[in-house]
C-alpha cells in the first residue's frame, strides 16, 4: 500500500526531486503478507487457538488473505473465506477453503466457527453479524485501524478480539529490513526482479 502522499508528490515534483514509494511494490505486498500470515497464525497459537480441525472464517481474499489462508489450511483448519465476489469462490476452493458469500449472511449459520481472521479495513463485523456467532469465538483483526469489527459489541458480549498491526515489523524486524533494502537496491540500480506469480 502507497505510503507517500500527494502533497510530498506535488513538492518533490516542484523541487525536481525522484520519489519512489516502495511500499507500492508488489514484491513488498506480498513478500509481507507471507510474514503477516505466519505471524497472524503465530499470535493465534500464542493465545491457545487450537487450529487443527477447527472451523475459522477468514475475511478478504487479498494479498494477505490468500497467505493466510495457506497457513490455515496447512495447520490442518477447516477455513471459510467471506467475501463479495462470488466469482472468487473457483479461486478460493483451489486453496483448499470454501467460499462464503456476504449476500448470504442471513441464510448461513456462523456459530460453528471458532475463530474469525479478519483482514478487510471496514467494518464487516457489526453487532447484527456478530450476534450470529457464539460468545466463544476468537477474533483476530489484521485490518488497519480502526479495524474491521464493532469493538464495542465484543466488550459488552465478552469476546475476545486481537488487533495486531505491523506484524511484520514487530515479529519478523530481520526478515522485513531485508525486503526493504533489497527492493531500495532494487530501485536505485534499476533491477527487474520477478521473484513469484502474485497472482498465485
């Protein structure tokens, strides 16, 4: 996600000063939702979640939803992905999850589910959505702030959510600075490096 705004755009630009942002790189999106997701699956291990077999609905099926998915499936858990596009369900199902759809959330039952693993930055998870899962579930919100879920609903019916942002930096410090300096190096020196397919 772009970091550099218009407003330092407009003065670099006036004062013939290059800017690149290199948090606008693919490389760096993905390269940090791969370390998001085992961080996300770290701190959930962290808080006793018990992955295996366990029935988690994720929310979003971008850059980190996708990663996280991977983890989820690989730690053996039943995962659900909750999205709008119903054309992404071809896509979902070749991760291993299945897809349900937000048109359908009066006709699914949502108290399976033991813990929710949100990444979209909107308030998806409302007290009406919420009211449909048990008291019991785990919310783990990756979204930046203010995050995807009513957080005073939770407080009042006792349940649990853990915002964690930056996980990149503040679980995986050695492994982030690493992407940065070598897509800074990739900048400077003009390097056309295609490490993977995003798209997969």
């Amino acid at each position: 996600m772009p970091k550099i705004n218009l407003t330092l755009e407009k003065l670099c630009s006036k004062w013939k000063i290059q800017v690149f942002d290199y948090f606008g790189s693919d490389y760096i999106t993905y390269e940090n939702a791969k370390l998001t997701a085992l961080g996300i699956v770290r701190i959930a291990k962290g808080k006793n979640a018990v992955l295996e077999e366990s029935n988690c609905l994720l929310c979003g099926f971008g850059f980190c939803g996708k990663e996280i998915a991977k983890q989820l499936v690989n730690a053996h858990a039943n995962v659900d992905v909750f999205v709008r596009r119903k054309d992404l369900r071809q896509q979902i199902e070749e991760y291993g999850c299945s897809g349900v759809l937000m048109s359908d959330i009066e006709k699914t039952s949502f108290d399976k589910y033991s813990y929710i693993f949100n990444t979209v930055p909107a308030l998806i998870f409302t007290s009406h959505l919420l009211a449909k899962f048990s008291n019991n579930v785990i919310i783990f919100d990756i979204a930046s702030l203010p995050g995807g879920v009513d957080d005073a609903y939770c407080n009042t019916h006792n349940i649990e959510v853990v915002h964690s942002l930056g996980i990149p930096g503040a679980l995986y410090p050695k492994e982030a600075g690493m992407l940065v300096a070598k897509e800074i190096y990739n900048i400077l020196y003009n390097v056309s490096d295609p490490i993977c397919d995003y798209n997969k």
